[in-house]
C-alpha cells in the first residue's frame, strides 16, 4: 500500500472508531495448531512450500473469525461503513505444524492469512504474488464443469522457521 492510500485508510480508520468508540478490533491468534504430513513439513523446511490451505469449513470458521467482530458487523449491518471498515478475520502469528501423534513438530511465522476462492483471478493472484500453483487442478475442474459455486480455502502465508525437530 502506498503512503498515500496508508494515510488515507488510517485516518477513515480514526474516524470510524470515533463515530463507534466500542469497535474492537479482531484479536490476532498467537498460535494455531495444526495437522500435517511430514512430507508437506519438510517441503515447507526446504523453501518449497510457501502457502499453507485449510477448507472454509466450520471448524476454521470459528476457529478464525472474531465473534465480537461478527456480532459487531450483524449489530450495524445496516451501516455500510461498517462494513466497509470491520475485518472479522483472525491474523494468526504462528502457526505449530504437528503430526498426529505429536512425534515431530515445525513452528512457523505467518506473515498472512486470507481467504480466497477457487476462481481465475484468485488463483491467479496465487501464481502472481506467491508462485503457488497448489489449487490449479481443484480451478480446471471447477472450470470444467462450469459451476457457479466455487470452493473456498483459507491460506497462510508461511514466513521464517522458528522451531523444528525435524532433520
């Protein structure tokens, strides 16, 4: 984001908190912990594997989105900035990759987290801005059949290693 835009969005920011001074901004998660395939660790450990996907399902929904935001968005959903201005999403700062039976573990830095669909542009921003061809297949399915309800995913950006026990 330019200076410019930074500025901009900074001082609407200000301005919305004064209007709604009991806003509460989304609480970040210190840590998520979750399943992996060593394999997929190890792709993660040799600079390979820099994306991480989990479904949009229920469980990452309420492990990932700030209630008192969302109740927040449902209380004013008929004032379009706050929709505008609300993020319900969770930044999570660490991510704890582990296996299931907890015998080896990879602790990384999150530098983003987001949701995207499976549709070209957001695929294709994937390509762009992370060289992540992951959801290509799941996309020239989704094409082929020309359905107009795409999967979504939640992704995480994977930042420097912090701790591992794998060799």
């Amino acid at each position: 984001m330019d200076d410019n835009k930074q500025n901009d969005y900074a001082s609407r920011l200000k301005e919305f908190k004064a209007k709604f001074p009991n806003y509460k901004e989304a609480e970040p998660v210190e840590c998520l912990n979750l399943i992996m395939r060593k394999e997929f660790a190890k792709q993660i450990l040799e600079g390979k594997k820099k994306l991480e996907f989990r479904g949009y399902t229920d469980h990452y929904i309420s492990r990932l989105y700030d209630n008192d935001v969302l109740k927040f968005m449902q209380l004013h959903k008929n004032e379009p900035e706050v929709l505008a201005m609300c993020e319900p999403l969770r930044m999570v700062e660490k991510i704890h990759f582990h296996n299931y039976n907890d015998t080896w573990h990879l602790d990384v830095e999150c530098t983003m987290n987001e949701v995207v669909g499976v549709t070209d542009a957001d695929v294709e921003f994937l390509h762009s801005e992370y060289d992540c061809h992951e959801l290509d297949e799941v996309l020239q399915q989704q094409n082929a059949i020309k359905s107009e309800q795409r999967p979504m995913y939640f992704y995480f950006v994977i930042g420097k290693v912090i701790d591992t026990n794998l060799k």
